[in-house]
C-alpha cells in the first residue's frame, strides 16, 4: 500500500512545521493502495521543500531558506496555478509576521487578483488586517478570534508553535499583544530553538521592561539574547 498526500489545503498554521504543516500548507496522510492514483512529484517535492525553507527561516539559515524558497515555488509554478504558488509566498510571508519583520507581501500582492478567497484572506490576516466574520471562517479556527479582533481571543495552542507565533505577530502588529502574549511567544520559540524569532520577541520584552523602569529585568532578557546571538554572524535585525 502506498499513502499518498493531498497537499495544498488552506488550514494554515494548523500543525508543527517538523510535520511538514506550515502556516499555509497542510498535509493529510490518506490511506490508499498500489492501485491508486499517483501523487504528483511536484506535490511530494513541494512539500519537503516549504518545511526545509520555513525550518531554515526560523533558525536563522537565510543562505537555505532563499534556495529551499525558490525550489519550492518553481515546484508549484510548474502546475500553472496561481492559488498554489499565492500559498508558498504567503507561507514565506507567515514566517516573517512569526519573526516580527513586518513588510508587505509583495510576492503574494502581485498574484493577489488570481489567488482564492481564502488566501486573499489569510494575507490580509497577516498584514494585521481586522477580518469579517466570513473572512475569519476561511481560517483555521483557533485563528477566528484574533482575525477578527475579539478581545478575548486566545494564541493558538502550545502544539501548534508556528501559528501561536505567527497569532503573536499579528496582535503585535496591531500593537494588541500584551505582556502575556510576548511572554508565550518568547517560550515558544525557545521551545523550537527557533533562533530569529526568540531573539524578536525578546527585543520585544526587553524594550517592555526599559519602559516599565525595570532595568534589571531588561539586562537579564539582553544578556539572554546575547547567547542565543549566533557567534560568527551578524545580530539578528
């Protein structure tokens, strides 16, 4: 028997990255037999590659990321279809809002007018945007609340650490992340090891210590990313 994968499903940030389930790309294992269809080899190729670039990003391996990047969209520009490569750019994309690099997503915008609704809406949910209830429904569902701005709305769940920081980011974004959030941040991406965004949301809780007066606290958390810096690189913006 073989098991074959259906790829592309709009549940972003629905499961761990180590699964191959990254803000936008969502694997079901399907049970199946020999004589079933064959997955196309751009499917199981893309899929190997969106982790390995989203991994790469999140550690801090830009050199990786770029490579794994490109191969993973001319995977899917090879189908001649929009929706899926609107999906590897706005997974790039998620991992940035992850990693509080806050810029627009210009590899989605320019496929935007060919893209579906429910990545149109996931991109605006990344770019901070407050969502309709219809546009929210697109999402995942620990996403709804804070796509659509409830105040009581909830991270994502702990066993699902790339879209807990990707929710962060996006409360960040609209400056509506509190002290509590920036705090699950921090320990989720120390959690993973995932050196780009602890040291951001470190920063983050750094510059809250300094305004609340509280010095000590403040050198503690820099002293903290000091020894997550890299030691034969450049600090991390």
């Amino acid at each position: 028997a073989v098991t074959p994968f259906e790829v592309y499903k709009p549940k972003w940030a629905s499961a761990p990255v180590h699964q191959a389930l990254t803000a936008i790309v969502s694997i079901v294992m399907l049970a199946g037999c020999s004589s079933g269809p064959k997955v196309p080899d751009w499917k199981i190729n893309a899929i190997g590659h969106v982790e390995r670039f989203t991994e790469a990003y999140l550690k801090g391996d830009e050199r990786v990321e770029a490579r794994e990047f490109e191969l993973a969209r001319a995977e899917t520009a090879r189908t001649g279809k929009p929706d899926q490569v609107a999906r590897i750019e706005l997974n790039r994309c998620a991992t940035r809002v992850a990693s509080l690099v806050f810029e627009p997503c210009t590899g989605f915008e320019q496929l935007r007018a060919d893209a579906g609704d429910a990545e149109r809406a996931y991109a605006d949910y990344l770019d901070g945007r407050i969502l309709t209830a219809a546009q929210a429904a697109l999402l995942p569902e620990h996403h709804r609340a804070v796509a659509t701005g409830a105040a009581s709305a909830a991270l994502p769940p702990a066993d699902d650490p790339l879209g807990r920081l990707i929710a962060a980011g996006v409360l960040l974004r609209r400056t509506q992340a509190s002290p509590a959030v920036v705090e699950q941040a921090v320990e989720t991406a120390s959690h993973q090891g995932w050196r780009r965004p602890l040291l951001a949301w470190l920063g983050v809780q750094a510059r809250l210590a300094e305004q609340r007066g509280d010095a000590a606290e403040a050198a503690r958390v820099r002293r903290r990313m000091d020894l997550v810096q890299p030691l034969t690189s450049p600090a991390t913006p």
